[in-house]
C-alpha cells in the first residue's frame, strides 16, 4: 500500500502541475514546526528560482488548486512561500484502518531477496566478550527486519574456529594433562566420547596459555606447531578439537538465547577449509593471482579509488591460509549451498578494509555474479563512561555474562525501589527488561558510530531508552485489559474514527508513518530508525494518555476510538521491539 507521504506528495505534485510548474516541487515532508502544521511543502521556494517569480505567488496558486481537496483539513501559503498542510482526520483514520487490514501494515517489498547474514562471528573457547555483543545484537536485528519485509534470511553466526587458539589450547592441555591418550603417539584406540575438560576449565585453558604465549617463546611456538598439525589433519589433535568444539557450542547457544539471539547456521571458518585448495587454484587459474614477496596475493584496486588499496593475501609464504583466504573459501559454499543475491557482514568497522578486499576478490574471480548486493555494516566501539573502550574495574576486558548481570541487577532495584512485588517476579521481569536496556542502548545509535555503555543511563525508566518504551507498552497493556475487564471482554480490535482531539490527531499521525519507517530501515539496515521512531511514538502516545480520559470518557463511539487507536498503536509497538529483538512483559 501507499505510503502516507506518498499520497500527499502526489497530491501536491498533480497541484503543481496542474499550474503549468514541474512536479518534482511537490515533494512534502513532516513538518519541522509540528505547532504550526503536520506536513510541509516547500517546492515553491525552488520553484521560484526556477520561474523567476516571487516563492509566495506559486504558493498561493498551489493552494488554491487544493482547496477542495478532502485529504486535507487546511492547505495555507505562508510567507515568504512555504505550504503548512493540515490533514483531514477523517482521512487519516481511513489510512490506518486500511493499514490495520493490510498485511504487515503495508510495509512492501517489490523484490524479495534471498540474504545470507553473518553476524556474532564469537571465537570458540574465547570468552564472548562485549565486543562480540554489537555484532550479535546489530546482525539479530537486521535479520527480524529483513525476514519481515519478506525476503528468505539465513542467518551464519560464522564462528573463529580454526585459528591459533586451537593450537594454543591443545599445547596448554598437554603441560597440564601429558597422560591424556591424545598425547600418547603410540596410542592407536578409540578416542573418548567424554571431552577432557568442563567449559569452566575451557574458559580457564585459553586465557592462561595466551598469556604463557606472550613471553614464553617457546610455548608459543609448540602451539603453533599444534596449530598446523591439526590443520592437517591430524587425528589425535581433530578428536581434542571436536571436544573444544562441543563444549564450547554448547556453552555458546546458551550465551546468544540469553540475548534472544539465535543462528540458522553454526558453521565456522573450518568448513570453509575443503574449499581453500580449489579455491587458491582457481585464482592462478585465471591469472589473478600472482606471487609477491614469496606470498600469494590479488590485485584489488580500481581506476576510480581516491585511495590505494593493497592487494588481498591469500596464502602467506609459510603455505598458511588466512582469514581473507576463509571468507572467500565460505563465500565458495555459501554460493554452493543457497545462490544468495544478498550478503551482509556485521562486523567491527576496523575490519572494513579486509571486507573490501573480499567482496572484490569475489566479483573480480566470479566466485559471486556481478550484481550480487555485498553489504558490510561495520559498528563502532562501545565505550566506558570515560570514552575508552569498556573495560572491568581491574582493566581486564568484560565479559558477557557479567554486563548481563550487571544490567539485570541495575534494572532489579529500579523495580524493586518502587514496587512491592515479589522478588522472583522482580527477578523475571528485571531479565526482560534488562535485555530491553541493553539492545536498545547499543541499537539506539548508529551502528557505525562508538558510544558510551552507560548502565545508569540505559536502565532508566525516563528518556531515550529501553525500559522507557516497555514502560509504555506495559502501560497500553493495563489500560486495554482494565477496559476488556469493565466491559465482559469485548473486543478492542476496532475501527480507528476521526477525532478532532489534537493529541489524538497526532498519535494516528505517528502510527501511520510504521511502513514508511521499516521499509526504510530494511533498504538502509539501520535498526536506529526503528528505535527513534518506537521513541517518538511512545512520546506521542504518553501526551495523548495524560490529556484524555481514555476509560473515563462517556461518549462510547469515542471511547471505542480511543480503544481502537491505542490497540493499533500497541500491536506496532509491539511490532517494532520485536524487530529490535526484545520483548515487554506484562508489568513492570
Ligand atoms: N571472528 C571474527 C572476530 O572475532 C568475526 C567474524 C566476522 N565474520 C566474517 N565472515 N569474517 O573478529
């Protein structure tokens, strides 16, 4: 269906045209004086450049040719050539109730894509750390609204899961359990189903034998070694692997349902591994890879670069494969497994420079069609109070779980200080609405600027934050069921009416404009679009709840009104959290 803005345009435009002026004038936009008007066109003012003629005689004539027009309640010419446009409500309650209708509100897609997501990208047996927290956060998002606006999403969390931290764990294990039979060479037997270590123990391995690896030469070195002989195959070292694996999987799953985060795909960079021989003859195959340096690398500049791009490396001199190597090696599989024509990377910006080089190599080897979209959505960094990247009080970096526990405990006593429930409701609801602070403090930003983690600010109940939109919903909830109860459950899913209450005027102003926003936010992958208008929404509908008697009203066709806006404006609220991955709960 038509987008709001886009019936009003065209009606301004066939104005315009209709006085002998180009239609391109005609373009309306919200109003940035809602005191004065909702919407505004400002074409006579480039229109008077145009036609050499004073901006507030084109407006006028605009205006006259709409006078008649039932879409509005006022069209006025106000110097020096701006058109301030009233709606007429009437009209306005028709559009929501055709949206109320439409499917997904009328939010459309004239072409359905088919998208691979990589987001989360957690390196196995190294703790999530909160830099992994955007990636998951950001990329859950993206996939919600692009499965919304009807394309096929497959989702890949991409684990790190081939790297030097395998070959650094196996090593650790070996000082510290050398009579395990994966280290017995002579060994020829079944390995053990049971793994030789719990997570607890995992968690403890990586981080002690990283930091033995920094000053301990040739520690570091054994890993290393480790390291490739597991790449190679090597069956003692692959059975410890699928442990690592196992464990870890297990632990991560919990750790990404916590956040209400979760994956179609488990694959990591190991299953690209079969496809990296192949793919490395392929490239010298076509002559587009040449050795440099006694590495192999990929030209990947363009006439048209403002700047020089060095060449992608795909096989260093030792032989090894790197991480460029990988990605290309999954986009070989991903093309295999589901011809994508959309790919999207939710990663760190700082690994902007390493996406260029792939998405070029690909289109430049053919190894995706050359009008296949490749979209990287680089974030920022989150940063501490003190604009430095987020650190533990001891300088260490914080983990997931923690941030978890500290933002739940913060929402806790918020409910806690001011209601007396009992504690495992304040504990239930503290989880719902701690998640609440936590995306949408990170998603309230642009992704690819930094922002600073701020639990106070984020688990507030006031202001631009998560807590502040369930507290609206939860607020629409109670009003919807006070008035099911009063009235023997009757239902609230009614037809929006025309009202000539200003506050309500602009409630219905603001649901409308649902479709247009998510459409928007789908083509731009920008979840900050969603949250600042669940942010203006909310604010619109709390002006309209403290200036209307909603269960009090006696006239019952407006009452039903109040019911049926209130309904619509919950079930897109609703609509929206859900897009930004989180829920409400029934009170709070
Ligand atoms: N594991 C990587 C990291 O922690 C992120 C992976 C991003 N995805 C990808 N296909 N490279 O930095």
């Amino acid at each position: 269906m038509k987008k709001l803005l886009e019936l009003i345009t065209e009606e301004f435009e066939k104005a315009f045209e209709k006085n002998e002026y180009d239609k391109k004038l005609g373009k309306v936009v919200v109003s940035n004086r809602p005191d004065l008007c909702q919407y505004q066109c400002n074409g006579a003012m480039a229109g008077a450049k145009l036609y050499h003629k004073a901006p507030i005689m084109i407006a006028n004539q605009v205006v006259e040719s709409l006078q008649d027009n039932e879409m509005f309640e006022s069209v006025e010419a106000v110097m020096p050539g701006f058109i301030n446009i009233k709606l007429n409500s009437e009209f306005v309650a028709k559009y929501l109730n055709d949206m109320k209708e439409a499917d997904k509100y009328g939010c459309e897609n004239k072409a359905p894509e088919t998208i691979v997501i990589d987001y989360g990208g957690a390196n196995v047996a190294k703790p999530l750390h909160v830099g992994h927290l955007r990636s998951a956060v950001i990329g859950e998002s993206v996939k919600r609204i692009e499965r919304f606006m009807g394309n096929k999403v497959i989702s890949d969390v991409h684990l790190g899961d081939w790297g030097l931290q395998m070959g650094l764990i196996i090593t650790e294990l070996e000082c510290r359990k050398p009579d395990l039979v994966y280290f017995d060479e002579s060994y020829t037997g079944e390995y053990p189903e049971e793994a030789p270590f719990t997570i607890s123990e995992l968690e403890e391995i990586y981080p002690c034998a990283s930091a033995k690896s920094k000053v301990d030469e040739e520690f570091k070195e054994k890993a290393h070694q480790a390291t490739l002989k597991l790449q190679s195959g090597y069956a003692p070292y692959t059975a410890i692997w699928k442990h690592i694996m196992k464990v870890s999987v297990e632990d991560l799953k919990k750790n990404y349902g916590n956040l209400n985060v979760d994956f179609d795909l488990w694959k990591g960079e190991s299953d690209a591994q079969p496809y990296i021989p192949g793919l490395i003859q392929d490239l010298i195959d076509k002559k587009l890879a040449y050795e440099s340096q006694g590495a192999l690398v990929v030209d990947i500049s363009k006439e048209d670069d403002t700047k020089e791009l060095p060449p992608c490396i795909v096989r260093k001199s030792d032989g090894a494969a790197l991480y460029a190597t990988s990605d290309l090696a999954t986009i070989i599989q991903r093309e295999q497994d589901y011809k994508p024509n959309h790919y999207i990377y939710v990663a760190d910006k700082r690994q902007e420079l390493h996406f260029t080089q792939v998405f070029r190599v690909s289109k430049k080897a053919n190894i995706v069609d050359e009008n296949t979209k490749m979209e990287f959505l680089g974030f920022g960094t989150m940063n501490g109070k003190d604009g430095k990247p987020f650190k533990t009080r001891d300088g260490g970096v914080m983990r997931l779980e923690n941030l978890i526990a500290q933002i739940n405990k913060a929402v806790y006593d918020k409910i806690m200080e001011n209601r007396t429930v009992s504690e495992e409701e304040a504990n239930n609801t503290a989880k719902i609405v701690g998640l609440a602070a936590l995306k949408y403090g990170d998603l309230s930003n642009q992704a690819s600027k930094d922002y600073i983690f701020d639990i106070d600010r984020f688990a507030s109940f006031e202001g631009n934050t998560g807590p502040y939109i369930l507290y609206t919903i939860v607020r629409i909830k109670s009003i919807l069921e006070k008035y099911k109860a009063e009235s023997g459950n009757a239902d609230v899913n009614l037809p929006v009416i025309s009202t000539d209450n200003g506050s309500q005027m602009q409630l219905m102003l603001e649901v409308a404009k649902f479709n247009e926003i998510i459409e928007n936010a789908a083509e731009e992958l920008a979840p900050h679009k969603i949250c600042s208008y669940v942010y203006d929404l909310s604010n619109v509908f709390n002006r309209f709840y403290h200036e209307t008697k909603i269960l009090a009203e006696e006239d019952q066709t407006k009452k039903a009104g109040y019911i049926a806006l209130i309904n619509l404006t919950i079930n897109v609220l609703e609509q929206c959290i859900d897009l930004l991955g989180f829920s409400a709960p029934d009170r709070m």
